[in-house]
C-alpha cells in the first residue's frame, strides 16, 4: 500500500520530488511520540498542481482513528473478524492533512503516542493500513483484502539502558522481488523520492552507527537521509544504531 501511494500521487503529477520523514521522540522512560510525514510541497510547487486544480482549498485537520471507528462501527461490524483486527490497530493514531494553496503546501501526517519504544512497531501497519481509512470515509468501509497492501517492509525498534536500534527488514522476500519488479518501471518518477529519519533523544548522542548521519546543535537530534527507491530495494540502509551518553 504505501508504494501504491507514492506511486498514485507521483504519476497524478508528474517528474517531481517529495520527502517521507519518520520522526520519533524518546523521553528517558521509553515512551515517546512516533509519525510517519509525506510531504509533497515541492512537488505541487514544482508542478503548478494548484494552480491547475481549483478545488484544492486550504485545510489543516486532524481527524483520529478512534473516532473513525466509532462513526463507521455499523459498517465495521459486517467485516470480517479479521478485518475489523485491522482496523482497529488504528484506534491510536491520528491522521493529519495540511493544503496551501498560497505556500504550496501539501503534507499527510500519520503519527501518535507510545509507552514502549517497542509500540512504534506498528508505525508501518499504521501508514499500510491508513488506505483502509481512506476508502471508508464515505457512507461504507472497505478494507483492502490485496495481499500487497499488508506491507512488505518492517521496522523492529529497541531502546534499552542508553541504546537505540531501528532495524528495518522485508517481511515475505518472493514478494518483494515481484514488488520491485514493478518499482522498476516507474524508478524514473521516484528518483528523487527521499526518506528521511529523524530521532530526538533525552540525552546528548554519543555515537551513531551511520557515518553520514547529521546532528542537531544540542547534540540530541540525528538525522539520516537515503533515497526511497535504494530503501524499498534494500531496508537495511536505513538501520541505525544510537548509543547515549550517560
């Protein structure tokens, strides 16, 4: 699902760039804040996108997946058991959505709170699983039952005694080799698609297991960068491990 949504929203408008940031902060107990952003303001600004579509207004809502569900629950109810597991992984998350005509602004927003570094996990269920919200906002829900769309990458998180690991893996690889086969043909509208990680922690960053990592000024906030496509391809180029000063 989620290379199906980058893939739509490229080929709505053309050879253009857009930026995924997952962002997470972590306070001292392990709990913390965690979301998912794609923006694609450069790529409306690029595009003209709004100037050529006139029913793009300005908006910024944030509409939580509890309150989707409670709203749908009738609808919810004739799914399958199954299905209504799916939904209601989530119940936690908030989704939010930002469109400027006059800045060119255009960002989604998946994100919410965990007590456990270890909740963050299901941070890519999550953004696979937001289609299924996006399809029932009208009178019905459907829940996208394609294989697909269950998520090819995962991501285990870990933070224990001043460590810090994101491991990112493919989760069924005979699909995944189908999936980039058909990245394959659309490479060229993602090239300069980019996905951007971006910790902060309680403590000042002792050391980081990516060279090319960047910090921010009080020395509590890294940031790694690799292209979508190159991680789609391979997962591991975004693994990262993070020691704390004590």
């Amino acid at each position: 699902m989620l290379y199906k949504i980058v893939l739509i929203l490229l080929l709505a408008v053309g050879l253009t760039a857009c930026q995924f940031t997952e962002s997470m902060v972590l306070n001292e107990d392990g709990s913390g804040t965690i979301s998912m952003e794609m923006n694609f303001s450069e790529m409306m600004a690029i595009s003209g996108e709004f100037d050529k579509d006139s029913t793009l207004v300005k908006m910024d809502t944030i509409v939580a997946f509890r309150d989707f569900l409670v709203e749908k629950k009738d609808s919810i109810a004739s799914l399958s058991k199954a299905e209504r597991a799916r939904l209601k992984k989530l119940q936690n998350y908030k989704f939010r959505t930002v469109v400027d005509p006059e800045t060119n602004e255009m960002l989604f927003d998946v994100f919410t709170n965990f007590s456990t570094v270890e909740e963050a996990n299901e941070l890519m269920n999550a953004m696979e699983n937001s289609g299924a919200f996006l399809q029932g906002t009208g009178d019905g829900v459907k829940v996208n039952n394609d294989e697909d769309s269950a998520g090819l990458i995962g991501v285990k998180y870990s933070f224990k005694r001043g460590k810090f690991v994101r491991d990112a893996y493919i989760r069924d690889k005979e699909k995944h080799n189908v999936q980039m086969d058909s990245i394959k043909q659309a490479e060229a509208f993602m090239s300069s698609v980019m996905y951007k990680l971006k910790y902060t922690f309680p403590k000042r960053i002792k050391k980081v297991s990516a060279k090319d990592a960047s910090f921010s000024l009080d020395g509590k906030t890294v940031e790694l960068e690799r292209s979508m496509v190159e991680y789609m391809k391979d997962p591991d180029i975004l693994d990262l491990q993070v020691e704390l000063e004590n």
